[in-house]
C-alpha cells in the first residue's frame, strides 16, 4: 500500500474543496472497498478525506419521502423502523449483502459507488480495461460464470456487486449530489454507466462530486416486496442472480403497478422498464410474467461459463412476481 495523507473533513464543502486539491484525492466513507483495492494495489490515492460522519441521519418527510444520508452505516439502515415498516424491500436486500462485520462499517454512499468484484480487475497481472483503458479483457475467455448478460460489451463483462443498490432501483431511488457546481440530484438507475468502450468511467458523477444523501419516495405498494438474492452459497456470496420486485394487483386480478430490478446481470443495477411495461394492466399470470420476462431478456447475451443466467433469471422473476402475487394487499 502506498503512502496517503488523511484528512477528515469538518463539512461538505471543505470535503469538496480538499477533493478538488489532487486528482488522486478519494473520498473514503467505511472503506471497505476502497482499502481493499489500496492494499491489492490497484488504487493509489495521495490523499483520503473522510466523508463518513458528514450525513448520517435517517428522516422522513409529510410526503412519506425517506431521505438517507450517505454516511449511514448499511446495518443501521437496515434495521431502522421506518425502512423496515414502509421499505421493507431496502431493508432484505442490505441484509443479504456482505456480512454483519462488512455492513456495520459500511456506508450508503460507499456501497453505491464499490467497484466490481470481478476476478481480473483486482489481478493486476490479467488484462483489465476497468482497471487501465485500452489494456483488454481476459474476463471474455476466462472464467466467466459471475458476469453480465445484459448491456456488457467486447470491452468489458463485469457486473455491480450491490445489492442495496438493486433495491434503490426498483424504488424508484434519487441520489443527492453536491460539488464545485453546487447541488443536483438523478435517479439512481441513471447514476452507473453502461461499459461501452470506456468501462473505466463507471458513473455519471462529474469531477469532485459527493453522494450526499439517498432519497426515496413513497409507494403506495411498497409492503408488498420481495428480494430474492440467487448465490453459490447461503451468506457472504455475491449474487449470481437477483430480482428486487414489488407487485399492485387489483381485485380483478390485474396489474396495477408494478416494479423490478435486476442484479448480478450487468454493469450497473438493471431497472426491469420493458418486462414492467409488459405487465402493467395485464393479468398477473405465471404466463404473462413469463412472456415479460422474455421480453426484457430478449437482448441478453451470454458467455461461455454463464449462459445458464438467462433462464435463471426469467425462472427467478417469474417465481417472485408469483409469491408477491400471492400476498394479500
């Protein structure tokens, strides 16, 4: 691990300000990540600002809106009333995250913007164009049971190793961004970038910026949700597959509203917009779930070691969608 400097910085603006000194400056919210990638020498910052303690209430607004600070710990989060009450969804997802150890250290913030967990990112001897720009991927004929399906290209297959995240997607979730240019806000599914040829630009972030808070709004069906997380083992993995799902079916049996996203399938977490607009107004039948998860499957490209993930993951949205079917409103 090379040598840094570390500050920890008293407010917002002076955490921007000292951010905006060197471009190697990072902002360090639990750190787990980011020392990972330290110690295994493929981040080298000069400088590390401590951002953890600047946001880290929990309130929710007349609206019902929920607002999260990004220097939340995930497993205070988790157990909040409010998120466990009205988000339950947010709160099973963080919970099939990591370890106990892992989310009582790790931040909001910091689990949106952790970096893929792909094997050959973190080999410094393999060819990575995450890692360096124009270097190659070995991922493509390498081991590749873990990686995307959907919106990876020649230039990268990784996958974003959230689960919080996937959650914060089919919630409809705004994150808060402050910087030089002062404040702004975007979805949260806007926020990660597709790889394209230039999977070393994994956000929308501009230079400088900070993850201020989460937002959340209220929905009206947001109790009846499931998160289903599909691994290799029971705890501490991450996901081969998993569905964020919340479901609105009427007396008459049809789909009022509907949302889902995806993880373990793509670069960044997977908004489910075509299979959603499938359902809306349809029945809600193991049929016509099938029919809209093809559809939103239909562009899905599989590799040698994780063709597999395509039906697994249509058998996975189908089963959700029907125990949410199932559960009274």
């Amino acid at each position: 691990m090379n040598i840094f400097s570390f500050h920890q910085a008293s407010d917002v603006a002076s955490a921007i300000a000292l951010k905006h000194s060197s471009p190697s400056t990072r902002y360090l919210g639990g750190g787990t990540n980011l020392v990972d990638l330290m110690r295994e020498t493929i981040e080298h910052p000069d400088t590390l600002v401590d951002v953890s303690h600047l946001s880290s209430t929990i309130e929710q607004g007349p609206d019902g809106r929920l607002s999260i600070g990004a220097g939340v710990k995930n497993t205070a989060l988790a157990a909040n009333d409010i998120v466990r009450a009205q988000f339950p969804l947010l709160s099973r997802a963080i919970l099939a995250g990591a370890s106990a150890q892992i989310r009582n250290v790790a931040t909001v913030g910091g689990n949106i913007l952790q970096r893929t967990r792909c094997r050959y990112f973190y080999d410094n001897a393999a060819r990575c164009n995450k890692r360096e720009s124009g270097a190659g991927c070995d991922a493509l004929e390498g081991f590749n049971r873990y990686h995307a399906i959907l919106g990876a290209s020649q230039s990268c297959v990784a996958t974003h190793p959230s689960d919080m995240c996937v959650a914060l997607a089919a919630l409809d979730a705004e994150v808060v961004l402050d910087g030089p240019e002062g404040q702004r806000r975007m979805a949260l599914r806007d926020l990660h970038r597709l790889p394209g040829d230039r999977p070393d630009i994994e956000t929308e972030l501009k230079p400088n910026e900070l993850i201020t808070s989460v937002e959340i709004p209220s929905h009206s069906f947001g109790q009846r949700a499931v998160y289903r997380k599909v691994r290799d083992r029971a705890s501490y993995a991450f996901a081969l597959v998993s569905v964020a799902a919340m479901l609105d079916v009427d007396e008459a049996g049809t789909v009022r509203d509907v949302r889902v996203a995806l993880g373990g399938v793509a670069h960044k977490p997977w908004r489910a917009l075509t299979l959603e607009g499938r359902l809306k107004g349809e029945k809600a039948t193991a049929e016509n779930f099938r029919a809209a998860a093809e559809a939103e499957l239909a562009d899905a490209v599989g590799l040698r070691d994780n063709m597999f993930k395509i039906e697994l993951v249509k058998r996975t949205i189908v089963a959700v969608l029907e125990e949410l079917k199932g559960e009274k409103a």
